[in-house]
C-alpha cells in the first residue's frame, strides 16, 4: 500500500479532483515500489493535514447491527407473505360463496393487524440502523478523499427529501463504491476488494418497485370495503413481499461488501 502520509509532505505532491492526491511527474496516483519514494523530496513547509490525519471513526458494529436487522426484515417479509396467503384464500372462499366462520374472520383481522405491526416496527429500526451506517461510511471516506459530491449530511438527508430521495440516496452509494475502491487500488490490488458496482442498480431499482408498490397496497387497502378490493390488496401485498425478499438479501451484500472494504481504509 502506497503511503499516502509520505506524498502529503513531498514538494512534487499534486491534487486532482477526480484522482486525489497526484505526483506532479506522472499526473498520476503514486505508484511505487517499497516502503520510500525515490523521488521524495521533503517540503519542510508542509502543514499536516488535518483532515488525512483524522482516524476513521468505528463503523463495524453499525454495519453489523444492520445486517442483523435486515435478516430480521427478511424474516418478516416471509411471515407477511405467509399471512397474506392465508387472507387470499379466505377471501377467495368468500367470493365464491364457501363456508367461513365469523371466528375465521377475526383471526384473520388480528393476525393481519400483529404482522403489520410487527413489520412496521422492524422496518423503522432496520431503517435506522442502515441510515446511520451509511452515513457514518461516507463521513469516513470523507477524511480520506476529497472533493467528494456531497457533504455527508446528505447521507442520511436524502432519504426524507421528496423526489431527491429517488436517485441521490442511490448516487452517494455508488460514490462509496467507486471512491473507496480507487484508493484501495491505488499502486496495488486490494485484497478482497468486491466493490462491484453492476449489483447496484438492481439493489435501487428494487427499492423503488417496492416503495411505489407499498404506497399502491396502502391506498388500495384504505378504501376497500368489497371482497374484490380485498383481494386486489392482498394480491399487491404478495408481490411487494416477494420482491422485498431479494431487496433485503441485496441490501445485505451491499453492507457486506463495502463493510469488508472499509475495513482497509487506513
């Protein structure tokens, strides 16, 4: 791993905005062999930098508890698409006339009113957790690389502003991705580097399907008061937990992955 410290106090050191830290003779990224440069040249003058020179805070246990809280997201899912199951088929009966029990409709009610509870409550601190991993992950690629595109309150910012939380939440990620994995292989290949950034846009187009079929499931349901309705419901209701079945298991690798990376920030 090239010393970036050693390039920060050297008279041939440059900036690029795109590349970072440069050497003035190459215009590139230092590429050296060994622990010195041969082409050091002290600048007696230089002034630490203080951003460089910051440790990265602690991020492992936040991505940790995330993960942990997406697979308990999953799980919900699973029991949500479950429960939807058992309300498709007992409306289906309805509809063509079957025997139901009133006792049959109140389970149904009270298990359908227990799993969203429960889901919405998971949903919220997984939410949390995740939003404060990102945030804290590029607040740490920011001591280690600058100019990045936004500041990093936009991290966790972006999520709750109207429109900008369609692409920008989405932007900041992949900037993680590709930042972070420039200076890793900056004059040598990181080991176990896999910021990959093809998985991403499946990740976000998921996300979105799901937010715009949660928001059609919710309004749909408000207003049913006949067994059609119900039952155009519940069938949106299966397909957004389906799809938030491979969301979640993405949204795992995409913490993984980059919680793997961060790891050999320095």
């Amino acid at each position: 791993m090239i010393n970036l410290d050693l390039c920060k106090k050297c008279k041939k050191r440059g900036f690029d905005p795109h590349k970072g830290i440069i050497c003035s003779l190459t215009n590139e990224r230092p590429a050296y062999e060994g622990d010195v440069c041969p082409d050091f040249d002290n600048d007696e003058k230089a002034k630490p930098n203080r951003i460089f020179s910051q440790k990265l805070r602690p991020n492992s246990d936040r991505s940790t508890t995330a993960v942990v809280l997406i697979w308990a997201v999953l799980f919900m899912e699973g029991v949500t698409l479950l429960s939807s199951i058992m309300q498709y088929n007992l409306l289906k009966t309805i509809q063509s006339g079957g025997e139901y029990s009133a006792n049959a409709l109140t389970t149904n009610d009270m298990r359908e009113g227990l799993v969203a509870i429960l889901y919405l409550l998971v949903y919220i601190i997984s939410g949390i957790t995740f939003i404060r991993w990102f945030r804290r992950a590029y607040f740490n690629l920011h001591l280690r690389t600058s100019p990045l595109t936004y500041d990093e309150g936009w991290a966790a910012g972006s999520w709750f502003v109207p429109i900008i939380n369609l692409y920008r939440p989405f932007q900041i990620m992949q900037e993680l991705y590709e930042e972070t994995k420039k200076i890793l292989r900056n004059g040598t290949e990181a080991p176990g580097c896999n910021l990959e950034t093809s998985s991403l846009g499946i990740w976000w187009a998921l996300w979105l399907i799901n937010g715009v079929l949660g928001n059609i499931v919710f309004r749909v349901f408000k207003d049913a008061d006949t067994v059609d309705q119900l039952l155009t419901s519940t069938v949106l209701e299966m397909i957004t937990s389906i799809i938030g079945i491979p969301l979640a298991l993405l949204t795992i690798k995409v913490i993984r992955d980059y919680a793997k990376a961060e790891k050999q920030l320095k």
